[in-house]
C-alpha cells in the first residue's frame, strides 16, 4: 500500500487579499482575470497603493498546489509537498499555514538561506474576479533537487501545478518528477493553472506533459485556449489525446469529466461568489482525495463541486478544517 495519496510540487506563496474597484486594473495598467508574474519591486509599489487605498482584508498561505493539498489533507488524504520558502517571517507563516495537516515536506531542503519567500497580491473584484501579481521569491529555485523521491515512488499521484513553468528550473523538476513516477506506477495529474500560463508558457506545458498524463485538469478558458477550439464539446475532444482522464471546469455550469470511457457532467450549485480565488485548487482537492481514496469519477465531481462553490462563498483560497468533514457527510 502506497503511503502517499497524494505528492504534489509547487510554488509556496503567502497571499495578501484586498477586494478592490475594476478601475484599479485600469489605473495600474493591470490585466484583470489573470496571474501575472512581476519583480518584488514592483510587487512592493502596487503592494503599497492597495494598502492605502483599500487595506489588507486577508493574509493566508497559498499557491495553487498547497491549497489542493490542503483540501484533500482535510478531508483525509495523506499527501506530500515539495516547495521552497526563505528564512524569513514569510517562510515561518507559510509553514505555520500547512501546520499539521497530513501534508508532510522535505524540511531539510525546503528552507533557503537566500532570497525571500514568494508571494501573491490577490485582487477580488465586485464580480467575485480574482486577479493576481505573484512575486515568486526563492520559490522560482524549486530544483530537481528538492525532488523527494522516495517519497514521489510511494503515493499514488504526482500533481504538478502548471504554475511552475514560468521558472525554467521548477519546470525541469516538473519533467524529472514525471519521469520518476512513470517509472514506478506513480500516476500523473497535472492543472493547466491559469489563461497565462496557456498564453505565455505553451511550450514548458508541453514539456511537463510529455507523452500525456493520467489526469488534466483545466478550466473553460484554458481548455479553449489549449485546443484551439470554440465549443467544450470539441475541446474534450482533442484533450483526449494529452490526457487519459480530464476535469473541465465551467464555472457556474458546473464541470465536465471523462473517465476514460465516458463523459460525466457534474451539477453546479447556486451560491453567491465573493471571491473566486482557490475555487479551482479546492476542486482539484476534492476530486484528487476522491479518486485517491476509492471513490469514482462522478461521486469525486459532486464533492469537488460542492465543495468549490464553498470556497467561493467567503474570502481566502482555503476552508476551515472542519467544514471539510461537513461536505464529505452531505455526499457520502
């Protein structure tokens, strides 16, 4: 029996929440909708006329993977991550925010003596819009090195988070690590991310799939964007030939899965977003504890999408540890 369920590499951020107007994009020359990569000077002046304007409204740990494992650590998977923070009040936050959460870390490695830990302005608009300036920090540094791979060799999924392509090096960890896990039954998942990442770093994403991975997962836009297609019905058509198994994510519409064999759509539920930032990590959680712990494909959809429109219900990208227990009991 595997130890793991779950393994995953990312990009550890400290994320700073304000809900601001649309037109501080405007003002700021900031695309809307998207994670745009920017140096940490001009994170720290952005950073200052938020603060100003409107005030800090959350402070949390973040990057897309650790809040993916955060969710299915809660509802019970045992999961490994593998990051890098700084020695700084940043990195001792970070690691205080995974606590003890069956999310395990290569301790020795994951702290530097160098640079700063990275982080994440997350800017929520009125229409619940989440909007992103990530200053990577020393998490630009995760190497094949910080690679755990015994750990890697005993879990039942690598996840790769597709943010990582815009470091060169996390993006060859990213390889490494998906050739490791072929080579020992390790079964691969990977999320597209974010549109940037599609737009801008098409070529890194296709060196992280490769040959194809087990699982993709993607939302409208990106999977539009991926295949090139007008309709999600011919986008899962061509993703067919990247990924055996695919989560297609459609926002209020809920999301289309397909197992290998069939197509499976998955009900939304009628909420009132106010912030849309973690909704995509937390489904990845969800439906990875799910199809990791022994439930199939559309049971692992109903609580992905339960407990999405959870998230996107109050601010921040991650749920109390207790409300984990409450979805699971209205589904299972």
């Amino acid at each position: 029996m595997k130890k793991y369920h779950i393994y995953a590499l990312g990009n550890a951020l400290v994320d700073k929440e304000f809900e601001v107007e649309d037109d501080f994009f405007q003002h700021e020359s900031i695309q809307k909708g998207l994670m745009t990569l920017v140096d940490g000077e001009s994170q720290s002046t952005i950073l200052k006329r938020l603060m100003e304007r409107y005030g800090l409204k959350k402070r949390a740990g973040g990057g897309s993977a650790a809040n993916t494992l955060y969710a299915a650590s809660q509802f019970g998977a045992n999961t490994f991550y593998s990051c890098k923070v700084a020695n700084d009040d940043f990195g001792d936050f970070y690691l205080d925010e995974l606590g003890n959460h069956n999310i395990d870390t290569n301790l020795e490695s994951i702290r530097s003596d160098y640079g700063v830990t990275g982080k994440c302005l997350v800017m929520v608009s009125p229409d619940a819009e989440r909007t992103m300036l990530t200053y990577l920090g020393v998490s630009s540094d995760l190497t094949t090195e910080d690679i755990h791979q015994d750990a890697l060799k005993n879990s039942k999924y690598l996840y790769m988070e597709g943010y990582l392509v815009s470091s060169p090096v996390a993006c060859k960890a990213c390889v490494e690590a998906k050739n490791i896990a072929q080579a020992h039954g390790v079964l691969t998942a990977i999320t597209l991310s974010d549109p940037g990442m599609v737009q801008f770093f098409r070529g890194g994403l296709e060196e992280m799939i490769g040959d194809g991975v087990d699982l993709l997962f993607a939302n409208q836009v990106e999977a539009l964007s991926w295949t090139g297609e007008e309709t999600i019905e011919a986008a899962a058509a061509a993703l067919k030939s990247i990924a055996k198994t695919f989560v297609i994510t459609l926002g209020s519409k809920g999301a289309l899965l397909f197992d290998g064999d069939n197509y499976i759509k998955i009900a939304p539920h009628q909420i009132t977003a106010v912030d849309s930032n973690g909704a995509g990590d937390m489904f990845a959680g969800a439906f990875l504890y799910g199809i990791s712990t022994g439930l199939n494909f559309e049971t692992a959809g109903k609580l992905a999408s339960l407990s999405a429109a959870a998230i996107v219900s109050q601010f921040g990208p991650r749920l109390p540890a207790a409300q984990h227990q409450d979805l699971l009991k209205q589904i299972l």
